[in-house]
C-alpha cells in the first residue's frame, strides 16, 4: 500500500469512527497497518488505533499500539514524531493508573528538543503530569501542572485543551473541597464547547456535564446533578464510551446514596465496579467502595463496610493513591467509635493524620485541615493554596510554606 491509498484509507476509517460505526474502523485501520510501507502513514494511523481504544476504555490495547508507534517514531527519526509518541505513552500509562510511570514519560516529553510541533504539545503533557500527580493525592504539583497547561492553551489558542483542563480542575477543587471551583471550572468548559466545540466530538460535552453533575451533586443541589449527569450518560451510550459510562453510573449511584435512596445506589455501584474492572480503571474502583461502604454505614451493616474498606484500600495502597487512603482512615474511624473498639479507633486516628502530613493537607496560616468540609481555598503563584478567608484577613508577602521549606537548620 503506497503513501496516497494509506491517505486515503484513514480518511476513510476516521470518516466511519466519527459515523459511530467505530468496529468498521478499526478494520479499516488494522488493515493499512498490515499493508502500508508508509512509515509517516503507520504512525498516523496507530495515533488513530490509540485514540480510538482510549475512548472505547481498551487502554492494554491502547498502550499496546503506543509502543509500537515509538518504534515508528524512532525509524522515521523526527523529533516531533518521538515528543507525540511518548506523550501517547504516558497518556496510556495514565489511563492504566500508572502514575510514576506516567509522569517520567511526561518529564521525557518535555526534555526533547523539537519544533513547535513538540512545543505545541506540551500543554497536553502537563495535563497529563497534573492527572498523574492528583492520582497519587501530591496536589501542588498536580495544580503547577494544570496552570501550566492552561498557560500553554491560552497562548496557542488551543480552546479544546483549554477545555479538557477546566475538567481536570474541576476534579482537583472536588477533591480538596471547594466545591464553588469544582463548579466553576467545568461550567466553563461548558460554554467553551457551546462557543467552540461546533465541530468538536460530543465527548467534550459528555465530558463537562459529568464533572458538573458531580459538583453539584457535593453542593447538594441533586436535581442539577442528575440532568446534567443524564445529559453525559446519554452522550457516552452513542458513543460507546464505556470509561464515561462507568463514571456516570458512579455518580448516579452517589445521588441516590445522597437521598438516602441505598437500594436504588447499590446496582448503579455494581454496574459502575463492572465497567471499572473491565477496563481497570483502579481509581474509580476505589471510589465506588468508597460509596458503596457508605451505604453499609448508612444500613448500619458495620461488618460489610470494613470488606469493602479491605479492598479498596489494597488498591489504594497499590496506585499509591493517598487521599483514598486518607478518606478509608476516616470511615474506620468511625466504624470503629461506633464498634468501640479502641485499639483500632486509635490507630486509624493516627494514620488518618499522618496522611495529612504527608499530603500538606492544612492551611499554613491557621493550621486548619483542608479538604474537611468545604471550603473557599486560594492558590499563591507557587501553588500551595490556603484558606482564602486566611488570606484575606492576614495578607502575606509570599508564601508561607515556601517560607518554612527554605529554612535551613542551624547548628545548635
């Protein structure tokens, strides 16, 4: 197959993927892959194969196709080819949850010395560092890395990054418990694809009204929550999403938890942990045993709340994930005050604050935890971020934490 059918044939491929008739595709694209003696085309198309197996949550395949096009890369000896390639790679390794491996992959991206081609992709990398840091709960550098992004997309005009960052934000304000910015950054992905996104794929959509749905839902608001969570769910069964549909039906099943409603959440959860498996998404499967050993709590079935516990900590132990952990310290806690049973109230208490530590989870100017309740925070060039009434009523020249990580000790 020459250079202008091997063209030709991923024009026709991609004509089908956006038609949904993804599985024609994907033959279509297997089939240059074979026959093509066009290196430059091989490339292009196992970026087609791996955009394709990410959305349809195939991510052993979709890092399978990643290695095989930096072997491409490194035979058509360019530079960009070789920046695209790792960024797929680390992108790959993400979707797995392997975050160390993510972030070096990232951190190799941003040491090669391309065009602007390379230079270009950069944002995408730092997004994909910053969902990398977040999944292992180390949130200043997860947020430099996001407002590093966002700087990239503003500066190349680059609106569906842009858009794509407005959500991982939204992600880390949820997180951390400022649930007005968990908000307010995917509603401005929103209208970034009402103003933009007419020839955009419908994930973008799918993709802003979820992580809405899941703020509104922590601010209570439960009927915003579930349209705008319907609005996704719809969009990802078009699709064929699986990922956003398993993340859909996470949140369905939280909203029905949130009404009390544990005989309607526990199939959703059962439905989500499905899909999660499947495509082993082991942060989400974290977060449904979270909301499925609250509906044990809420049952008062103490005993089943601590198997779930059992399990979802092993993962979160495996992904290195600490704010699952710290949120499992939290439930035993209370398990076990309820239970009482001292010796292992005491220990998580401990645990539970050493996880606080270790994460920087306290504001450095009252010294109240953050992430507790929700909480109006404020993020300082640096990227620690502090209460921001803190910062209103005691003003700094310069961060505080900063401050006391460069003291140095002095001799006694």
């Amino acid at each position: 197959m020459g250079q202008d059918q091997t063209k030709q044939q991923i024009e026709k491929g991609l004509h089908l993927y956006q038609s949904n008739q993804t599985e024609k595709a994907l033959r279509v694209w297997m089939r240059v892959l074979e026959k093509s003696a066009d290196p430059a085309g091989r490339f292009r198309v196992l970026g087609c194969l791996i955009t394709a197996h990410a959305e349809m949550g195939r991510y052993k395949d979709m890092l399978k196709f990643a290695v095989v096009q930096i072997d491409t890369a490194r035979e058509l000896e360019d530079p960009d080819f070789l920046t695209e390639s790792y960024l797929n790679l680390a992108r790959s390794n993400e979707k797995l949850c392997e975050f160390q491996k993510t972030i070096s992959y990232c951190k190799t991206c941003l040491n090669m010395q391309g065009t602007t081609v390379s230079v270009q992709l950069n944002g995408q990398v730092s997004l994909s560092m910053g969902n990398a840091f977040l999944g292992l709960s180390i949130f200043q550098k997860a947020l430099e890395c996001f407002e590093k992004a966002l700087r990239y997309a503003h500066n190349n005009d680059d609106k569906m990054l842009e858009c794509r960052v407005c959500c991982s934000l939204g992600n880390f304000y949820t997180q951390i418990k400022d649930y007005e910015k968990a908000l307010f950054f995917p509603c401005k992905a929103a209208e970034l694809v009402n103003d933009y996104g007419k020839g955009w794929s419908l994930k973008y959509r799918a993709m802003s009204q979820y992580h809405m749905a899941v703020a509104y839902r922590k601010l209570g608001r439960l009927a915003e929550a579930m349209d705008c969570c319907e609005e996704s769910m719809k969009i990802a069964l078009q699709h064929g999403d699986r990922p956003l549909q398993a993340l859909c039906l996470l949140c369905f099943a939280d909203i029905h938890r949130s009404r009390r409603d544990v005989q309607t959440a526990f199939p959703r959860y059962d439905s989500s942990m499905s899909i999660m498996t499947e495509i082993g998404n082991r942060l989400g499967l974290i977060q449904v045993l979270l909301g499925v050993t609250k509906c044990w709590m809420i049952q008062k079935e103490l005993d089943k709340a601590l198997e779930s516990i059992e399990k979802a900590q092993e993962l979160a132990e495996g992904l290195g994930n600490k704010l699952g952990l710290l949120k499992l310290h939290c439930l035993c806690e209370r398990i076990y005050r309820t239970k009482e049973q001292q010796r292992e109230l005491r220990d998580h208490v401990v645990k539970f604050h050493e996880c606080v530590e270790e994460m920087e989870l306290y504001c450095g100017m009252c010294g109240e935890s953050i992430g507790e309740k929700n909480n109006q925070l404020q993020a300082l060039p640096c990227s620690h971020f502090f209460h921001l009434k803190c910062l209103q009523t005691n003003g700094t020249r310069g961060c505080p934490n900063c401050r006391r990580l460069s003291v140095k000790p002095g001799y006694v």
